[in-house]
C-alpha cells in the first residue's frame, strides 16, 4: 500500500477506537478506575504505541497464555474487530468470510497497529472452518502454528488434545529457540488465576438491580486482559472492583427496573461495540453475556493435580479446551448447561443472539439456544451484523422493539 493510503487507514482506526472510547466514557458519574482500562485500548487502538515487549499472538481463547508466559513472551489475543481492518480483509479472504477474520488479515496487511508487528509467530486453533483455511493466509504475514484440536470431549480425545498441547510447546521453541519454563508456567497459572478471580467480581456486578458499571464498560475492562499484562491488569481491577462496591452501596433503588438482557453468541470485539451501545441507549440493562472476548474470555482457574510440567499440561487442556463452551464442538449439554445457569443467576427476561455474518458455528445452535430459553420463558432475538455502522438504524429498530417486548411482558 502506498504510504498515503496507509496514513488515511491508520487515521479512520484511531477515529473509529477514539469514537467507541468516547462512549464508553461518556455516562455521567463513570468509575474512575475504569480510565486504567480505557487508557489500555487507547494506547493500543488510538495512540499505536509500541512497547518493549515481544509477543505470540494467538486466535482464540483455546490458546493456553501460561504456556506463552512460559517461553518468555507476552501472550496477545489477535481476533479483531475493526471495521475499518475489516473493509481491508475483504480483499484479501472470501467476501462470506467471518468479519473477525477480515479484520485480523486486514490489520496484518496494513501493517499499521505495532502490537501485530510485534508478534514473532501466531498460534492459530483448527476450530471453525474459517480458521482451518486461514493458515496458509496468515503465514504470509507472520509464522503461523497450528493447533490441531478434537472437537469430541470424551476421554479419549482428551489424551489427543493433551498430546497436541505437548506439541504445541515443543513447535514453540523450535520456531522461538526459546526453552520453556515450568517455573514461569507456574507463576503465570498463579497470575492468570488472579486476573479471573477480579474478573468474576467485576462481572458479578451487573445482575444487581442497578449495577454501578454498565455492560459495555464491563465488556471493555475484560477485553483490555488481552493487550496487558495479568499482574497489572488484576492490580486495578482491584481498584476498580473496590470503587464499584463503594458505589453500590450508596446508589437507590430504581423507580422502574431497566429490561435485562443477556447477551449470546458471536464476539463483541473493540472497538465494535454497536449492539451493547444500541441496548444501553435504548434504556436496557446488560446482565450478562458469554462471549469469548468478554464473559467466556475468563474462565475457571487452572487447578493442577501437581506441578509437573505434564500435570500443568493436563490442566490447561481441562480449562481450555474441555471446558470451552464454544460450539465448535460436537458436544453442546455442557454449553447449554453453563448458559441455562447464567440466565437463571442473572434473572434475564430476554435473550439477544449475535451473530456476526459467515460465523456459522453460532447460526446453527441458534434453534437450541430457542428452546432452551423456550422452557425458561425468556424471549430470543437473533441479531445479524458485522462490523460496519451502515445497518444500525436497523439494528436499532429491532432492538427497540424487543425491549418493548419486555416491558410488556411484565
């Protein structure tokens, strides 16, 4: 691309980043702690600073970050979502590909954001379709490992996903020519451990009645877990996670309770936050959501039967693959389970299911999610979007009415 072009790219990202930040930000009385937060994704999104580190990127939260942590470098979540990286992507990928997709080879293109400069390799799960055919692709800009994963969670198939997990690591340092270390394997489990203990806090908030942080800002917080580092990250959800206390035993009772919604399905990725802010204009209040890049992204700590470098191993391969809840897999009871749980503990009365376009793994689950929100009595509304602003009246129009649904539901 000429440097001209590359320029005006680079511009319409801070802008589109700078435009999500401000909304985040904009609601009266905020919480101070979340500026930490804000100031992560702006440096990263808006300011593209450059820092001293050296990361492996990965595509999906099936990617052990201990097992980066262990060699030595900072473990980077690659899965855009830019609209403006995602127009570039359509160039490249097929025009029905999955937006997350577009905007990842989008952002390796352009060569604009430091953070995918930085990278020196990227480990890229066979999940979804999208992903399998995306390897070749993604090589030109970067070496790419693939994780070859069983998408049955029996008993057998986990001793092949622990033999990957093991391959994994020894692909690591042959591409790296770094050694791995159980010790820093350890102190990351203990770091990370951490981080989702704050998470839970945090997320927590937003069933209560009227939570002091909303759902956009709570996607946002999570979301920044992946450009910083755990240590520094857990120090200030701390901070954060104290303030909102403070705040939530001073704030009065609505008059009117707000709807509350749960969020479902496809990614809701900075800066694209169309959907949550559309909700939360709109007077509704998001109790939750299990998306991989915001609720799902945090999941049960890595509990080791022992600190072998093979124990360790077989524990991360129980919290990233067979506890992920992704429906890739042929399994779905446990999905349903979790989400079944999650309605009830935040008294949901109404579902939106997000589905962003060519993300067919979450289309086809849509009937289960159906009934089983159908049996818990708890209305579903399947929203299909992508990156770019140009549906969100429509959008808007739909939700509207959903949240009208609600109210008069009750």
């Amino acid at each position: 691309m000429e440097d001209r072009t590359l320029e005006r790219y680079k511009r319409n990202i801070s802008r589109v980043s700078a435009g999500s930040l401000k909304q985040l930000t904009s609601p009266r009385d905020i919480p101070k702690g979340l500026g930490y937060f804000t100031d992560v994704l702006k440096r990263t999104f808006v300011d593209f600073e450059r820092d001293d580190n050296e990361y492996i990127g990965s595509y999906c939260v099936m990617v052990p970050d201990e097992m980066i942590y262990a060699f030595g470098y900072r473990p980077l979540r690659l899965c855009a979502g830019h609209s403006v990286a995602a127009m570039i992507g359509d160039e490249i990928v097929p025009r029905d590909a999955c937006p997350v997709l577009k905007a990842t080879a989008g952002f390796h293109a352009m060569r604009v954001m430091p953070i995918y400069q930085q990278c020196r390799l990227a480990v890229l799960p066979m999940t979804c379709d999208g992903k399998r055919k995306s390897a070749a692709l993604l090589s030109q800009y970067l070496p790419v490992i693939p994780l070859p994963l069983e998408m049955d969670k029996s008993e057998d198939r986990f001793a092949q996903n622990l033999q990957n997990m093991h391959a994994l690591m020894k692909s690591i340092s042959k591409e790296t020519g770094h050694r791995f270390s159980n010790r820093k394997l350890i102190e990351s489990c203990k770091s990370i451990n951490d981080a989702q203990q704050e998470a839970y806090k945090l997320y927590n908030f937003l069933s209560s009645d009227n939570p002091p942080v909303t759902g956009s800002q709570v996607m946002a917080v999570l979301n920044s877990y992946c450009y910083d580092a755990p240590e520094s990250w857990t120090q200030h959800a701390k901070i954060l996670n104290t303030e909102l206390s403070h705040k939530a035993t001073a704030m009065q009772p609505l008059k009117r309770k707000k709807p509350r919604i749960f969020v479902a399905g496809s990614p809701v990725t900075f800066p694209n936050y169309k959907l949550p802010f559309l909700l939360e204009g709109l007077g509704a209040q998001i109790v939750g959501d299990e998306t991989c890049m915001a609720g799902r992204l945090l999941y049960d700590p890595v509990v080791p039967d022992d600190y072998s470098t093979d124990g360790i191993l077989r524990a991360l391969t129980a919290r990233y693959v067979c506890a992920c809840t992704c429906p890739v897999f042929e399994q779905t009871d446990d999905r349903l389970s979790s989400l079944t749980e999650k309605l009830r503990q935040t008294k949901a009365e109404g579902v939106i299911y997000h589905i962003l376009r060519g993300c067919t793994p979450y289309d086809f689950e849509l009937s289960m999610v159906e009934q089983l929100a159908d049996k818990l009595d708890i209305p579903v509304l399947r929203v299909e979007t992508d990156f770019s602003a140009e549906d969100a009246e429509q959008v808007k129009i739909r939700l509207e009415a959903f949240v009208e649904l609600i109210e008069q539901r009750r």
